[in-house]
C-alpha cells in the first residue's frame, strides 16, 4: 500500500478532478436563511406519541428549550387523528397531592383482583456502624468526611458515589407478592427470596415476572428468569438454563403463552469466552410448562418494543434496519417475519389503538425536525397531523444528505451519510470535511435530525457519518465484527468512507477532521493514532484511551471482560487491551485536538481524556481541554450543549477552516 501521505496526494488529484458535485446544491433557495446557533433555543422537539384506544385522537408532547433557565418545558397537545380539527393544548396534568403510598396494585383483567410487591427485609436489625470502642475512636469515626464501602459495583454512571449496596437485605430487600380482592391488602403468596419486575397478570388466575436468582452475587452480571405464579400460590420457573437473559413479558391475550425477549447473558459469553454476543430473539413460553418457540430465530436484527396483536395471532415489534426504524411483525404460530412500514426513514415511538387498526409516530429524517404521523396498521393512509416545524424549514437553509454505499478495505458493504453545506458550489473550491463518529458501539447513525451536523454544514463543513463495523442493523456478523479488536475494522471503515466522499463532491483530503462522543471519542483517539496523516484536527468526547485503567475505574468493566476476551491480570486479555489502546500511539498523534469530559464520568472517566492530553501536550501537539463542572457521561443542559458546540466550532475554524472563497455562513 502507498504511504498515507503520497495517498493524500492522489486524493488531492483525485478531489481536483472533479468539477461537477454529485450532491445537489441548494443554493437555488437563496431566501433561506442559515442555521444559526440560536436556532437550538427556538427548535422545540416533538415526541411522546400516544394513541387513544378507539383511534381517534393523538397525544403528543412538545418540549422548549429555555436560554434564561437552562430548564426544558414540556406541553401536552392532542389532534384528532382524521386531521379534521387543528391540535389543541391541553391542560397541565395535576401534580398528585403528598404521598401516594407507593406503587398502584396491579388489578386483573376481570377487576376483581390486585397484586402488588411488598418488601420483606431481614427481620434481625442491620448491623450497626463500627464508631470505635473509646471516646477518643468514636470522635474521630465522627470526623471521618471521606467514604468507606466494601462492595463491588459501587458506581454507576449519573448516580450519586459511591451507589447503594444492592446486595444489602436491608437496604435492597426481596420482595414477595401479595395478592387480594381489590379494595384489600392480600395474603403473602410467594416466599421466593427474589426481586421481581414487569409483574403482569396472566388472565385472572396467574401472575408472571421476571427475576434473577443470583441477583445477591455481586460478582455475577446476572440473568433473568421468567417466572408463574398461580393465585393459589403454586410457582413454575419457565426458564432454567442461565445461558439465556430475558426481559420482559407478555401474556397472549388467551393465556396460552408468554412472550419475552431472550439474549445470551454477559456471564455465559464470559465464562465460554464467546467471539459474538450471541443473538437477541423473541420467545414464545408455553404457560403450561410445554415448550418454547423462537419467533425471530431467523431474523438478522434485533427487536425491540414487542406487543401481542388483540386476536393473539401476530406479534408486532420495531426494528432498526440499516439507518432506518420500521415496524415489523411475526406469526405467533411461526414463520417469516414481515415488514409493515416502509421508506428511507425513523419511525419513533409507535402507539396503537386497541384494535390493532390504526397506529401513530414521529418520523425521524436527516434534513427536517420530526413530527406527528398516523396511519392504518398496515402502514396505509399515513397522514401528518403536526407542523411544529413548518415555519422553521421554510425559512431556514438545511442540508439534505446523499446516502453512500461503499465496500471497506475488506470487501464488507457499508452505509453512511455526507451532508453538504447548503449553499455548496463546487465552483467555489474545495470544502473541508468533519467525521461524526456514532457512539455505542451497538448502535447505528441514520434517519434522525441531528442539530450539531446541520450547524457544522452551515458553517461551510460537509459533514459525513458512517455507519462502521458493530453497528446495529446489519446483521449479527457486521455486529459483532470488531469483537476483540475495538478501532481495527471499523476504523477501516470510517477510512473508506472517507474516501468514498471524496469522490462525491469537492472536499479536500488535507482538511478533514475527526469528531464524537463515548464510543465516537474513542474512535476520534484511535483515528488519530492509526492515520496520522490523514486528519487536521480532532475533537475526542468522553473517549477512552487506556483500556487497561479503564477497566477498573468505570461503572461497564463487562465491555473489557467480553469484547476484549478477559481482565488486564489475564496475559492474552492485556495484551490486547493495550494494543487497542489509543494511548499506546500516542506518538504518532498530530491532529490538534480538543478533549470534551465531564467532571463526573463514570462510564468514561475524566482519567482517560487527562491521560491523552498530557501525552499529546509533551509531545508538542497542540491540544485543549473543556471539562465540564458536574456533569457526567451525557454532558446535558442547554447552557453545555451551545457552549460546546461554539468551542468545537471555534477548534475546526482554527485548524480546518473553510479555505479561501468557499461561503462559509455566519
């Protein structure tokens, strides 16, 4: 292969050479003003469909981001679903007056029964704190600011440190179920020693729930069972092998069966050191104890958010395919699972009414914010009741992404999006071009309105996303694709995209940067260390560099135990986590680069930015560093959000600016 820096010369040629854009420009709209960074104060966001039982009115809410608060508030609107009678606002709900006592009980079908959880902790007293057995000890116990624990998953990402003991009996106590006619408190009807959830009734007789009965070991990742209870107290645990975890469950509306989503628990893939993360299907259990059937075995994605339809004889669920979100459904009895929607699009929070013939939802694309939907169950007569939005897209220039498809060195298709500046004009020279990493890795860039992209394209970048190896919606093989090598395949395939855009549109190859947040930071640290040559500037968020201290001071050591085959004490595991480790290349880094971290990560903690930063800073590479005050992995608020994306602006203007005559808006 030629050298990084003579390939940057070819592409130079290459991107020269063309002179008509293959993205369609649109600076024929030239009344349309750019996006500009107030805009994100004035952009509300549209969501929280529901739908109401006989079909014929939509709720949804919309929220409003406040620049003099640094607060959100939310409306509550509804618009009948014929698109008749303009949305209306409705009232805000009332505020539930002192304590309410607890969870509601849960009450059968018939309405003549309610089941609830009760916490039963240990009746012995919890020990007490050792304060010292003189007065000079216990004074001193008493002038201890620090913490002290003794337990292993003591943080958690967005929680207060260290998190609560759960597997303290007095502190996390089981929980028993009690069940009664409604209106009474009820008998005690298990003595499982379990913590139950999505506790529901299976017909009036049964209750069904999941638990795990390993949930006090806290060196277990765990697995959850499904689990029957009869109303006379008589208990049938469905599923015995702990190979499997399962979220969820369903009864079908005759009782017959359960239906539960199935995935291979991260304490199977562990122990039998597995190259995948096993796949993740709906499942059918017989109430009676008969059987199982795997409704989706044969399906190469992953389902999410199922449902039973009212007759019993389908399954309806979503799932993400490539950059879209469709619904889709299944036979109960077996069979092939069919699309029901269509496009090149996000279909986001589907509400259906009770008879399975009308469905609700937002659509998520690149070049609009989303809004309000209805349609027949089939996908049929989709009609857009919302247009929060509507003044907004006519007045403001957005751009509009081409979809590329292009093989990676190895062969393997790839997806993603190149969104040109509006006013593009491949007359006016070459334009630079800034790489969104997605974060994850299991998840996936698409048909989704993305703020920051639109203002970087509005201020003169084109903006590329790609979907890389272990993204969702492409089959377990591409998922699983960079197992044991995190950066390897997938930052061949970042690369190729790259290059794939360049031959698209007039971008030049010397001015390209890298940018993300979570995995996307630790993609931006490894593209810079692989490619030194290829990248101009670099802005790594919450990304990680050391996999080797990561392992032990974040809240997801599982990630490093199962995609990295191991521990940082097991030779092979090591290793491989410190090849993988951006910080290891560290000297071949000459991006500048802008590090963005919250104070308070724990999934990626600050250690991993500051490790980075000063092996960039002693080698003479210039760098800078925002932490943002109290803030954990998301960096949330509106106040950090702008702040932020006037700092990363302010980093590519400085470093990869638009070139001389090339519109840049302001």
């Amino acid at each position: 292969m030629p050298h990084p820096a003579s390939r940057v010369a070819v592409l130079s040629v290459l991107a020269a050479l063309l002179a008509t854009p293959a993205v369609p420009p649109l600076a024929a709209q030239p009344a349309l003003r750019p996006l500009a960074i107030e805009d994100f104060y004035r952009l509300p966001t549209v969501g929280g469909v529901s739908l109401s039982a006989d079909g014929r009115w939509v709720h949804y809410t919309v929220t409003h981001r406040h620049e003099a608060t640094n607060a959100d508030s939310v409306a509550r609107w509804r618009v009948a679903a014929d698109g008749r009678t303009p949305p209306e606002l409705l009232p805000p709900e009332p505020r539930a007056a002192g304590r309410t006592g607890g969870a509601a009980p849960l009450v059968s079908p018939d309405g003549r029964w309610q089941a609830r959880l009760r916490d039963l902790p240990p009746e012995a007293s919890p020990p007490a704190p050792l304060l010292g057995a003189t007065d000079f000890e216990r004074r001193h116990a008493e002038r201890f600011k620090g913490r002290q624990f003794d337990w292993l998953n003591f943080q958690a990402d967005g929680q207060p440190y260290p998190v609560p003991n759960r597997t303290d009996p007095w502190r996390y106590p089981v929980q028993e179920l009690v069940v009664g006619p409604v209106g009474v408190e009820g008998r005690l009807l298990t003595r499982l020693g379990l913590r139950p959830a999505s506790l529901t009734w299976v017909g009036n007789d049964r209750l069904a729930f999941t638990a795990d009965s390993a949930y006090r070991n806290e060196r277990l990742y765990g697995s959850d069972g499904v689990y029957l209870v009869g109303r006379d107290g008589t208990v049938r645990l469905l599923t015995t092998d702990r190979t499997y975890d399962h979220t969820g469950v369903l009864p079908s509306p005759d009782g017959r069966w359960l239906l539960t989503t199935r995935g291979h628990s991260t304490d199977a893939v562990i122990a039998q050191r597995l190259a995948h993360g096993g796949p993740r299907d709906l499942v059918l259990l017989a109430t009676d104890g008969s059987g199982e059937r795997v409704l989706t075995a044969d399906w190469d994605y992953l389902p999410a958010d199922p449902r039973w339809s009212p007759d019993g004889r389908h399954v309806y669920f979503t799932g993400g395919v490539g950059g879209t979100v469709h619904l889709f459904r299944v036979a109960a009895a077996g069979g092939a699972v069919e699309q029901v929607t269509t496009g090149e699009r996000r279909l986001l929070g589907i509400a259906f009414d009770s008879a399975f013939t009308r469905i609700a939802y937002t659509v998520g694309k690149i070049e609009a914010p989303a809004e309000v939907h209805v349609a027949r169950i089939d996908g049929g007569e989709e009609r857009q009741l919302t247009r929060v939005h509507d003044a907004f897209v006519r007045e403001v220039a957005l751009a509009r992404a081409e979809r590329l498809q292009f093989p990676s060195r190895d062969g393997t298709p790839v997806e993603g999006w190149l969104l040109p500046p509006p006013t593009y004009d491949a007359q006016r020279g070459a334009y630079p071009l800034v790489v969104l990493n997605h974060g994850g890795p299991h998840s996936a860039d698409g048909y989704a309105f993305d703020f920051k992209a639109q203002y970087l394209a509005a201020q003169g970048y084109f903006v590329l996303r790609v979907n890389f190896r272990s993204s969702t919606g492409y089959g377990e093989r591409f998922l699983w694709g960079t197992w044991g090598a995190w950066g390897d395949r997938d930052g061949e395939d970042v690369m190729a995209g790259i290059d794939h855009a360049l031959t698209r549109a007039r971008i030049d190859p010397a001015r390209v940067a890298t940018m993300g947040h979570s995995y996307g930071g630790f993609m931006s640290n490894w593209l810079i260390t692989q490619y030194p040559d290829r990248f101009a500037a670099a802005i790594p968020g919450a990304g990680i560099v050391n996999w080797v201290s990561d392992y032990g001071t974040a809240d997801i050591a599982r990630t490093k135990e199962t995609e990295f085959f191991g521990t940082p004490w097991e030779e092979e595991a090591r290793a491989r986590m410190v090849r993988q480790s951006p910080l290891t290349h560290a000297g071949r880094v000459r991006a500048p680069t802008l590090f963005v971290h919250g104070e308070l990560d724990e999934r990626v903690p600050y250690s991993e930015a500051e490790q980075m930063f000063v092996a960039l800073k002693k080698n003479g590479v210039p760098a800078q560093m925002i932490q943002y005050a109290g803030m954990y992995h998301g960096i949330t608020g509106s106040w950090n959000q702008v702040h932020r994306m006037l700092s990363e602006r302010g980093w590519l203007d400085r470093w990869v600016r638009p070139g001389p005559g090339t519109p840049v808006l302001k």
